[in-house]
C-alpha cells in the first residue's frame, strides 16, 4: 500500500477524525441537523485542513521547535478568516445557519492534530492529500449523521440545499414522508448523541466482522500444526 491508499484509508475509515478519534464532536453535534447544514461546516472544515496543511508543511523547516504549536493556531486561524468571509459573502443564509460553530473550527482538535502529527514532518503534496482525505472522512459522518435526523425529524433530505449552492437547489429537496408531528428527539441534540453512537457502534461491529473474516498466513500454519497434531 502506497502513501496515498494509505492516508485515504486511515481518514476515510481507519482513523476517521469523527469517528474513531472522536475530535470535534462539538460542531459535528451541534449543527447536523440537516444534510445542508452538515455538508457546509464539512466543506470549510476540509478547505481549512488543505490549506493549513499544506502551509505547515512548506515551514515547517523554519519554525522553532517551541513555538510551533502558536504558529500552527495562526495558521489556521488565518484560513478559518478566509473561509468565513468567502461565506459571509456568498452563502450568507448557511454562513447565519452555521453561526458561531464557523470561527470555532480554529479549536477544532482534528485540524491542529494533523499539523501537528502529519504536515509538520511530511512535504506538501502528501500534507495537502492528508488534509483531503481527513477531510472528506469528517464530512461523510457529518453529512451521514445529518441525513439520519433530518430524515427522522422532519420526513426530508436535502433541505435548504439553496443555501449552499443556489436558489436553483431548491428542486434537490427529497420529501420522503409528511410526519404529522416532527420528532424532536431527532432534531433536539440528544438525537445528535444517539445517532453518533449508532455511528459508532456500526463501525465497530463492521471491524469485527472483517477481522473475522481475515486470517493471516502465520494464523493458517498455526491451524495447519494443530491439525497435523491432532491427526498424528
């Protein structure tokens, strides 16, 4: 497995930064409410992990050691700025939705982590790929957990989608059922609990079935003595 498939393996699913790391649970909480809303704070997230990334990398041969961590929040600050103003100007209705939750990706512990962990010691095409595919990790369980209580709390999925990419989005609105009373607890953030710990649970067991499945070549010459042994 070469470097790429392996950073696409580890943020899409083995070290998934939502997931697995269980970083930045705060905004991924907070603002799934809709397909919409999760898909937007997973795009800026991802744009911010790129840019910061690859920025860490190209100086990270001229930042003393012990100022690292101050230079690497300024960093990310700095595109986290960026990518809110490009939102206050041009998706203002989800840049309002999102509110709060945007300016506090610079805290976001996944973004920093990977500057940290990765970027600081590897050249950019491998920190900016890096970047996209933790990413992209984040913001499939963002967008899977916001499907899950939009789709319980409301009957719809892709509601709002104007608010991202147009008025002519609207026609991207899928109304699945008409409940007659929305369920608030998929839309209340203990709903938000609920569904991540589904999430959870559902990757766990996956592995484990998996691993079931394999059995490595030292695990088949063991069975292969016993069964000799035995017949002996």
């Amino acid at each position: 497995m070469n470097e790429y498939q392996e950073l696409s393996w580890q943020g899409l699913w083995k070290n998934n930064p939502a997931i697995v790391q269980l970083l930045g649970l705060c905004p991924l909480l907070a603002v799934t409410m809709t397909v919409v809303n999760g898909l937007g704070l997973g795009l800026a997230t991802t744009l911010v992990l790129i840019g910061s990334n690859c920025t860490v990398s190209l100086v990270r041969n001229m930042v003393p050691n012990e100022i690292r961590i101050p230079i690497f929040v300024m960093v990310i600050a700095a595109f986290v700025t960026v990518i809110q103003l490009l939102m206050n100007a041009y998706t203002f209705s989800l840049y309002e939705s999102l509110g709060i939750f945007i300016p506090l990706i610079v805290t976001n512990c996944a973004i920093i982590g990977r500057a940290e962990a990765y970027a600081s010691k590897n050249p950019v095409k491998y920190a900016a790929f890096d970047g996209l595919m933790m990413g992209a990790g984040f913001t499939a369980i963002l967008v899977i957990l916001g499907g899950m209580r939009e789709l319980l709390g409301s009957g719809t999925l892709f509601a709002g989608a104007n608010l991202l990419l147009g008025d002519w989005a609207t026609i991207l609105k899928v109304t699945v059922f008409e409940p007659e009373n929305p369920f608030l607890l998929a839309i209340l953030p203990p709903g938000a609990f609920l569904g991540m710990g589904l999430l959870i649970a559902f990757k766990n067991a996956l592995d484990r079935r998996v691993e079931s499945w394999v059995v490595t070549p030292s695990e088949e010459k063991t069975v292969q003595r016993a069964r000799v042994t035995a017949d002996s």
